[in-house]
C-alpha cells in the first residue's frame, strides 16, 4: 500500500497540469455535467500566491533556475512563420473561466483581431450536447470493467475520505462507483467558484475565444477529436488513476493556494515556472514532484503524444497563413513541446509577448 508521499510524488503534477494541458472537452463536460450539480455558492477562489512564503524560505530561487533551464519555458504567445505565407500565432491557454484570464494580453489581443482563423483544441467543446454526446458514446473509456467498483480499488479508510470529500462537492459516492478514477479526479479538482460561474453562464478562455472569433465571422477549427481526449486519458493505468485520485483528496485544503500560485505564473507567461513552484511549496518540506513511473506515464499519454498529433493536424491549417492557434499552455514548453516541435518542423517560431 502507498502512502501519501508516493501518491503525491507520482501523481501531484499531472494533477495541476489540469487546467493548462488536459484536454479542454474534459472541463466543459464536468463544468456543466453531472459532477457539477452539487455546486452552490462559490468558494471566492480565495487562494494565495505561493511565491512570497518561498521567497521568504530562500527556495523561489530555485524555482526559477529549474525554469529557465526549461526550453521555451517562459511566454504565452509565438509568431510562427514560413517564407510566403502569411504570419501565424501560437498562444497558451488557460482552461478556465477567471475573469482575470479572459482578457487577453494586449500583443494576444492584436494577433488575434488580426488572424484569419481560430485553432483549437477540439470544436466539440462548443456545443455542450455534443461533449456529453462524446461521453455516453465511449462507455468503456469512462466506466470501470463491469462487475468492479471504486470500492474495489481502495481501502475502508480510503474510501471513507473520498466519500467526505465528494460530499463536499454535493456528489453521492454512489454515483461515481462505475466510473474510472481520473473521471473523479477532474470533478474534485474544479474548484467551486468555477462551478459556480459556468453555470452563470461564463465561458472558459477557450470557448470564450471560439465565441469571438464565430461572432467576426472567422471559421474555428479543431485539432483533435473528443474521443482522442477521452482515449488519452482513459489509457492512463487504473493503478496510476487511483493514485491521482487520493492524491487529489489528502491536497484539498491546498488546492486555493496552487490554483492561485499558477493563476498568477501563467499570466506572467512564465509557464515552466508553475510546475518547480508547486513543487517547492506542495507538501510542506518540498517532494520531488513529477518523478517516477506514474509521472513518466502522465507526460507521454496526456501531453507528449498529443502534442506530436497536434503539430502534425495544425501544419495544414499554418500553411493557409493567418492563423491564431490556442492550446492550453503546458502544451508549448520543453524539447517536445509545441514551439520546439514546430521548429523541427520549419517553422521559424519567435516568442512575441
């Protein structure tokens, strides 16, 4: 049986990655499904920026070396150009409803009033219907093999933490006790002002790009199928999904402080910084996040793979001209990241924010 530490050093960073890298459909779907329901009033997002208490502790320094070791670490917007075409723009998203974020940068706010087109990630986030549609329609890749339950895969212990928890959220544990862990997760993660703002009707930034760029009359595309998404997710290992999933339960009181610390990162643009800083500052003491097997497994199926998949589709739609490309922003840092893959390509991509 592994305890809290190695649950949260094999899975705590594919966790955060939640909002900036996993795929947009699977928000849309837990914002204004099921899981949802129980939400009432939010909880203010009333979390606290991380970075002065490790500044403070003399390990913010730290941090930020292990970030600018990243490539293309920091910066949430890149001109992508090739000789005779018109310039493009590749930018990072965050897949949240934040008032904060919705309001894109002013350079982001000009390459996009000028694109000619809006790339995502998948069309299918635009019409709830349809995201829900994608749900039901793949059983297998959201339900546990019949005759077992999430009852199964914990111990009594374990099990009565996670009903607590999901009774905070207003969801019965009976009613997720067919479902593969990483779909629970999700819903434990979203926090309850983000909730409680979609169902007032608030747009992530995604959507709310799409929303604006149907509105001028410009054609949106997508980069990857709603069933792709739910593939890369479900083909994660039922070991690795329950390790998330407690996880996710023993790092609730810290969630408003990581939500808050990567708010504030991203909208800097120093992405490779979001990952060493909770690091640092999740659990108390620092773990080393991200390594072993479980993290390794995360990064290829969730991030890696797709990012490969999604250079390949967007190719067509760069060499149209004009195109301004959203994607969630951990998808652009690192040598197999977006920006580095589309330079192997022939691409000559510059950071422009």
């Amino acid at each position: 049986m592994t305890g809290p530490i190695d649950r949260f050093d094999r899975f705590a960073t594919a966790l955060f990655r939640l909002c900036l890298a996993l795929p947009g459909l699977v928000l849309a779907f837990l914002l204004v499904g099921i899981l949802a329901v129980g939400a009432t009033e939010p909880d203010a997002c009333d979390g606290r920026d991380l970075r002065p208490a490790l500044r403070v502790e003399g390990r913010l320094a730290d941090v930020e070396a292990n970030a600018a070791a990243v490539p293309n670490g920091a910066g949430k917007l890149f001109r992508v150009e090739r000789a005779g075409l018109a310039p493009s723009h590749l930018f990072g998203t965050i897949h949240l409803t934040d008032p904060r974020v919705l309001v894109l940068p002013a350079s982001a706010e000009q390459a996009f009033t000028a694109s000619e087109r809006l790339v995502i990630e998948t069309t299918d986030v635009l019409d709830p219907v349809k995201a829900a549609a994608a749900f039901f329609a793949h059983p297998e890749l959201i339900n546990l093999p019949k005759g077992q339950t999430l009852a199964d895969l914990v111990d009594p212990q374990e099990q009565a933490k996670l009903e607590t928890a999901l009774a905070a959220k207003g969801i019965p544990f009976q009613s997720v006790q067919t479902l593969q862990p990483w779909f629970t997760s999700m819903s434990l993660m979203l926090p309850d002002c983000e909730a409680a703002r979609k169902k007032d009707g608030a747009s992530v930034l995604d959507v709310r790009l799409a929303e604006r760029a149907i509105a001028a009359g410009k054609p949106v595309e997508g980069l990857e199928t709603s069933e792709e998404q739910l593939r890369a997710l479900a083909s994660l290992s039922t070991d690795l999904q329950v390790d998330s999933l407690l996880a996710t339960i023993e790092l609730q009181d810290r969630m408003p402080d990581v939500m808050e610390t990567m708010l504030a990162l991203y909208r800097e643009g120093k992405i490779a910084a979001i990952m060493p800083a909770i690091e640092a500052a999740v659990p108390d003491g620092g773990i080393l996040v991200g390594a072993g097997k479980g993290y390794a497994e995360f990064e290829e199926r969730v991030v890696t793979e797709r990012n490969h998949r999604m250079v390949e589709r967007m190719t067509p739609m760069l060499e149209k001209g004009g195109a301004f490309v959203a994607t969630g922003a951990l998808h652009l840092p690192g040598e197999d990241g977006l920006v580095a893959l589309l330079r192997q390509a022939g691409w000559t991509v510059t950071r422009v924010d």
